[in-house]
C-alpha cells in the first residue's frame, strides 16, 4: 500500500455504538420536559414519580461505557517526529528543515524502539515547503486530535513564518501626546467607595439565594435539558464539519502490517515516498493492534 493523502472524517463505524443511546436519550428528553410540567404545576404535592427512565438509561449506559472502554481505553503507542526536535531535523538556529524522505527514513529507525509483538503501524506525514504551509497543515489535524509535540510544532512553524514576514515590516511612529483614560482605579476615594459598594452589593446577593424548592428543581430540569441540547449540538457540528470529506495534499498517510517491528520497518522503507522537494515535513506513527488504530484510521480515511 503506498502512501494516500489525508481525508478526515467521521469515523462512523468505529463509533456506531453511539446510535444505541438514542432511546435512551430521546427518552431522558422527553422526561425532562415532563418533569418541568409537573413540577409547574405541582400545588403543595409532596409526591415524586421517578419515571422509566432510570431502568431504561441503566442498560445503554452499561452498554456505552463498555463500548467507550473498548474503543478508547486501549490507546495504541504514538511517537511525533518534527523538524524542531534536537538529532531529528537539521539546519540551526531559526532555519529547520527536515524532508520526506529522510522523515521516513526517522520513522523507519524509531520502528525499532516500539514495543515488540505482531501489530499494525499507521504513519501520517505532514508535507511543506514552507513554516505557513507546514503550521497550516498541523492545525487542520491538531483541531481534532491534537498532540503535545505536533502542537508545538505548529505553534513555532507560526512564531516562524510570522517573523520572517515581520522582519521586513517598517514601524511607523505615532504622534505624541495620546489620549487615555482616566485611571480611576487608583483614586483613593474611588478605592473607598467600590469598597463600601461590593460589601453592600455582596449582603444583598445573600438574599437572592433564598428561593423555593419548587424553583430550584424547575431550574435544575432546564439546565438539564438545555446541557443536553448543547452537547447534542456539539457533537452534530463536529459531524457536519467532517459530512463532506476532501482529501488533503499537504498530509498523507499510510497503514502497514501486521508483523514485529523489524517487518513494519522493512515495509515502510519498501515503497517510495514524496520526494525532496518537501523539504519542511513532520511525522506521526501509531503502532498497536487493528482494533486500537481503528478510530484513527477511519479517521484520517483509510
């Protein structure tokens, strides 16, 4: 298998057990809005009706923490190779670079390192010519997996391609006096007077805390529902926002295995790679079992 570019997307299958919570969730719903009702228009009624959701959410919850543990608990082994890092890249001071080729080459090596067994290896590379294209790249895979080396990659490829744009930027001087504000922060009688104010302001918030049970509970249902509401948003934008793949250029990736460590190596080093002329690259290698790369590589589209 050669080396494909990046297409993120939603990794539907290794998260389909999700789609299981559904009735449980539509149910939970449902029961809140019944909730507020009842407790809107409960009259001095010390009475409280569970409801059917609590056996019913029971089971899906058991089910989608067993499936969570699964498919998350198990992490595979990740090591990130930058231009950045002392022995990886080459060049000094400011001016980093580190090509494909010997990219894959750094990879191959680090293969021997990994924790032995048959397994699976996913290797992702990030292709630039320049620090904007290279910071550009790693921001669009670190928005939804970020790693702690890769970010900082991205963080200094930005510093960098900034700078060498600043660099020949002419400041221009502004006429002086400038206009401020007054600062009244450090007026003593201000000082006072905000200090007097807050200690009033502060025994009258006391007051507004009393309220009824009734109200808190009603309070408590809204809250409820509109969490849910928004943690139902949330994971709907991130599902539109990778509805529509395309593939990216400027990363691509490459699955390969299974075998021991020394068979990984020899496959990566098998098949060519980009060539020389992406002379600012950086790298990400996974290794462990199918099932653990699963999410990532349905993620970046293999």
């Amino acid at each position: 298998m050669t080396w494909a570019p990046v297409t993120m997307r939603w990794p539907a299958q290794a998260t389909k057990w999700m789609d299981e919570l559904g009735p449980a969730k539509h149910l939970a719903g449902a029961e809140l809005v019944s909730t507020a009702k009842r407790l809107a228009d409960l009259n001095g009624l010390a009475i409280t009706n569970p409801g059917p959701v609590g056996p019913a959410a029971k089971a899906a919850v058991a089910a989608g923490r067993a499936a969570m543990t699964g498919q998350m608990g198990q992490a595979p082994a990740c090591i990130a190779l930058t231009p950045f890092q002392s022995g990886v890249g080459q060049g000094r001071g400011y001016q980093r670079f580190l090509s494909a080729p010997n990219l894959v080459q750094r990879l191959a090596d680090k293969l021997l390192d990994a924790p032995e067994g048959d397994q699976y290896a996913l290797a992702v590379m990030f292709l630039a010519t320049r620090y904007d294209q290279l910071a550009d790249s790693l921001a669009r895979f670190n928005a939804l997996m970020p790693i702690a080396e890769l970010v900082r990659c991205e963080n200094r490829a930005r510093q960098l391609s900034r700078l060498e744009v600043e660099k020949w930027a002419l400041p221009s001087a502004r006429a002086l006096p400038l206009w401020g504000t007054l600062p009244l922060e450090r007026c003593t009688i201000t000082k006072a007077a905000k200090r007097s104010l807050s200690g009033q302001l502060s025994a009258l918030e006391s007051y507004t805390a009393d309220s009824s049970p009734l109200a808190d509970l009603s309070g408590l249902a809204a809250r409820k529902s509109a969490q849910s509401a928004g943690r139902d948003q949330q994971l709907k934008d991130l599902q539109d926002q990778l509805a529509n793949p395309r593939p990216d250029s400027a990363m691509v990736a490459r699955l390969i295995g299974p075998g021991g460590v020394a068979e990984l190596r020899r496959e990566l080093l098998a098949t060519s790679s980009p060539g020389h002329e992406w002379v600012l690259c950086a790298g990400l290698m996974l290794v462990g079992s199918k099932d653990r790369l699963s999410f990532v590589q349905e993620l970046v589209g293999l």
